[in-house]
C-alpha cells in the first residue's frame, strides 16, 4: 500500500472500530511496514479482527500483521498444510522444504483447487451430484498392495 492508501485505512479504522486519532507518524510508520500489502487484503484483515468473539479495542500495527498472515496463510502452521496439500497434488516437487512459503502461481493454484473442491463437496451433500468420484485429491499417501 501507498500513503493515501494507509491513510484510508487508517480513517476506516477510526471511523468504524477504534476512533484513533490520526497522524502523519502513524501514517508513515504503518506505510512502511504496510508497503508489500494491497490495500483490499488490509481491510479485510481488520474485518476479520474485529468480527472474533473478543477483539482487542484498540487495533495496533502488530497485531493487524498477524491477522494478515494468518488470512493470507503465512503461519508456519498454515504453510506446512500447504505445502503437504500442495505436495499431494503434485503441485510441487516432494522436495520442496515444509516450512518454506509455496510461489505464487502454486498458492493461486492450491487456492483454486481447494475452492473446486469445496464447490463439488458441497454439489455431493446436496445431491446434485451423485457420486463422489467428482473429487480428485490427487495422490495422497502411499498404494496399498494388491493382495
């Protein structure tokens, strides 16, 4: 995010949560550390802040940081679930490290395959679709021995 953008942002905080007053220095400094973060993925980090059962009042730097990571799965927890999801679909090589971030266009495309996926569960528990050999998981875990 650009300046004008934090400032927005910043407005939107004081004016729907935490009534802040607003300053340059508080504008420059969430600008730095805001920078690599597009302005539709802050506000919805500070949506989903405040709908928890029991949101801090007063919504500081760090902890719209962490809200963003765990929105934009860069927890280390989330980062091993994708990297094993990822790796189950074949997205990416076996070796790939657990705890390193997945690229982009992998992330783009786990994401997108989660949402089929989900999109056909739901289309199975409603009916619409009769069997559940509509769901590719990949490969997941090792063959089992023909007998």
């Amino acid at each position: 995010m650009n300046e004008p953008e934090v400032r927005r942002l910043l407005g939107y905080i004081s004016a729907g949560y935490d009534n802040r007053q607003l300053s340059a220095a508080t504008a420059t400094v969430w600008t730095e550390e805001l920078g690599d973060v597009d302005y539709d993925t802050a506000k919805q980090a500070v949506r989903n802040h405040f709908r928890k059962p029991s949101p801090r009042a007063y919504l500081s730097l760090d902890v719209l940081l962490e809200q963003i990571r765990v929105d934009t799965r860069q927890t280390p927890t989330a980062i091993e679930e994708d990297v094993r999801s990822a790796k189950a679909r074949g997205f990416i090589e076996a070796s790939w490290p657990a705890r390193q971030a997945l690229p982009r266009p992998v992330a783009a495309r786990l994401a997108q395959a989660r949402m089929e996926f989900a999109i056909a569960a739901e289309a199975i528990e409603a009916g619409v679709v009769e069997t559940p050999r509509a769901l590719e998981v990949g490969s997941v875990g090792r063959k089992v021995p023909e007998p």
